[in-house]
C-alpha cells in the first residue's frame, strides 16, 4: 500500500487539563502537527492504512512491530524505564540564544529578547547556516585540514558580501560561545555597511576579533581564511567569492547563490532534446540555474575539493536555498570529472564566470 506519510508519530499531551493525541506528519519535506482527541477509531483508521513499521513506547518498555511483504507481523520486546512527557510545545534547542545581545543589535530580535515576527525567517536562515557550518567545520579540523585553532592562531573566517552581516555575527558569536578562538572578516563593497557593522562590534566589545571593510571581493585587502562564506551573493558576485576562496587556499566553503543572470544570457540556443524545456521563459531560468551551480561544483571538484550541493533551507523561507559546500582536500582531479564539465559547457555553448577568475584551472 502507498501510505500518504512516510512517518507518522503520536504521543498523548496534556492541553487545558485534558488529555489529547498529537499527531505528527511527516511527508519528507515538511512536517504538520494536529491535535486530536483520544478517539480510538481514528488511530486504528491510521495502524491499517499500509504503515510496515510501527513502534509503541510505554513507561516501562517498548514494542516493535514489522510488517513482511508477505504480511507476517515481526514482533520484538525491549524493557527499560521510560519518562512520559505531555508538555505539548517542545522546545527546540537552538544554537543562538535568542537573547544574545547581536541579535537585538542587527535587529533581528526585540528588547525582550524575543525574535521579532518579521525576522523569524531570518533567524532560520542564520541557524540552518550553523547546522551546515558546524559540524563541517568540525569535521575538517578532525581530520587536520584545518589546524586546530588557538589564542595564537585563531580560527579565520571571511564573509565575503557581508551585508548586514547577520551570519557574520552568528559565526562570531557562536564559535566563541562554544570556546573556539576564531577572527571573522566581514567584506562587502558598501561603506555605510562597513561602518554600520563596525559600530556594532564595538558597542558589544568584540571590535577585537571582528572586523568589517568596504572593498570589492576580487580586489579585497584580505586575501586568505580558513573558511570562506557566501550568503546571496548575486549572479558572478557568487563566483568573485568562489574564485577569493579558492585562490587564497581557503580549505572550506559554504556557498549559496542567488541569482544565475549569466549562463542565462549565454544559453542562447539549446542542444536537443533540451529545446523542449528551455522555450518556456520560467523553465529556461531555472535550467540556468541548475546549470550554473552544477557547473561551480564541478570546476571546485576538479581542483581538488570535495563538494556537496544541499539544501540550505526549506524553500518557504527563501526562494534561493541551494548552498554549496566544499572542502579541500588536494585530491587529484577526476578524469570523468573534467570530460563532464568540458561535454556540458560544449554542448550548452557556455563559458562559466568562474573559470575566468581562477588562474590555476585550466582544460586542455
């Protein structure tokens, strides 16, 4: 049987001194949650909708039951001691303390450090980029592609279009909270930027180990990091701060674009079959997407990083939740790799903006 969810959890929780089922759905992409009553129907109506796998917790113990192909019932018994939780709303844990004074400084949160209503997507943005940064980042030191930061050599970090520098702050902010020396750069071409982000540094006393500037990234003063991070940058500006990277040795990126103007301009006629998608406007861009970013993987794969492109966040916060990440690890490039980019960018008739910017990529 097809089931409607891939997952459904109910758990009894306690709601104005009564006694209700929450049901949580889960259809792979987002979750919905609704309170019932304890209607013993309903819940049968769910155990025989084609489910194969079903597991029962009690306070003392737990079952598990698995459904064969040929409808044998597996059933397995697990004691142990567990504690029932009815509170209804469950906190979830965060890694920016909603209160942290650099949330109410860039204006993300209230004076009662509270995330204001109009910035909760904001805010998503900034944790969902530490859930990516964080264990990546760990990741990297384990394994001794980044030395292991100290007082004397402290994590470099560079946030290459900056803006108002929400994710510049939250890497800042972060990183020390969990006792990582770190020095984070924060570069975006507008002086009032600059200016504005300074002043924040200094009135929350961190004008130490944070700094702002007000350069064009090819052209910026700061010319190497650690790690390299991109929030929108737009159209090539994305691949000014992919090629700074690469060029100045950075050993991981987290890269999300926006914008893809120009492999769009350049896909001018389209091989067959793809004829069949790009004569619709809407269809066209959105290849060009897919093209541009597929196309940055592979040049990044091909002098020597390791790249992953995954979803930065769920497309209802933003439109543009692609992130690449990349880390360097020196492997010799690929020969599949290099005959992929070079058959895409023949048949396509296109020369990526990224190429141009990184002397060391070459193919012959």
């Amino acid at each position: 049987m097809q089931t409607e969810h891939e997952r459904i959890d109910i758990r009894p929780v306690a709601i104005k001194e009564s006694i209700l089922l929450q049901l949580t759905y889960n259809d792979g992409r987002a979750t919905t949650t609704k309170n019932i009553s304890p209607d013993g129907m309903k819940v049968m109506e769910l155990l025989s909708s084609g489910y194969a796998n079903f597991t029962i917790d009690t306070t003392e113990g737990s079952m598990s039951i698995r459904i064969t192909k040929s409808g044998d019932a597996q059933v397995h018994f697990a004691t142990q001691s567990l504690e029932q939780n009815l509170v209804h709303d469950k906190k979830k844990e965060r890694l920016l303390d909603p209160s942290d004074p650099f949330l109410l400084e860039v204006g993300i949160a209230d004076h009662k450090g509270q995330i204001k209503p109009s910035k909760n997507d904001k805010y998503k943005q900034v944790e969902e980029f530490l859930r990516l940064l964080v264990p990546a980042l760990n990741s990297a030191i384990e394994a001794g592609q980044i030395s292991k930061p100290s007082h004397e050599k402290p994590l470099s970090i560079v946030d290459l279009g900056c803006g108002h520098a929400y994710l510049t702050f939250a890497a800042h902010q972060y990183l020390r909270s969990i006792g990582m020396p770190v020095h984070v750069t924060g570069i975006d071409i507008r002086p009032a930027s600059r200016d504005r982000n300074n002043a924040i540094a200094k009135s929350l006393g961190i004008a130490d180990t944070i700094t702002f500037t007000a350069e064009e990234i090819a052209n910026a003063s700061t010319q190497s990091a650690d790690v390299a991070i991109a929030l929108h940058a737009c159209d090539t500006a994305t691949d000014d701060a992919i090629a700074w990277a690469v060029n100045g040795g950075a050993t991981l990126l987290l890269v999300a674009p926006c914008c893809h103007h120009d492999i769009q301009k350049q896909m001018d006629q389209s091989p067959e079959p793809w004829g069949a998608i790009t004569k619709f406007g809407v269809m066209k861009e959105r290849m060009g997407d897919l093209l541009t970013d597929a196309l940055r993987a592979q040049i990044l794969r091909i002098i020597g990083y390791r790249v992953e492109i995954i979803e930065f966040i769920g497309g209802e916060h933003t439109p543009r939740n692609i992130m690449i990440r990349a880390v360097k690890t020196g492997a010799q490039s690929d020969s599949l790799d290099i005959d992929r980019y070079r058959e895409i960018t023949t048949q396509w008739g296109i020369v990526p903006a990224l190429s141009k910017k990184i002397p060391t990529f070459t193919i012959r």
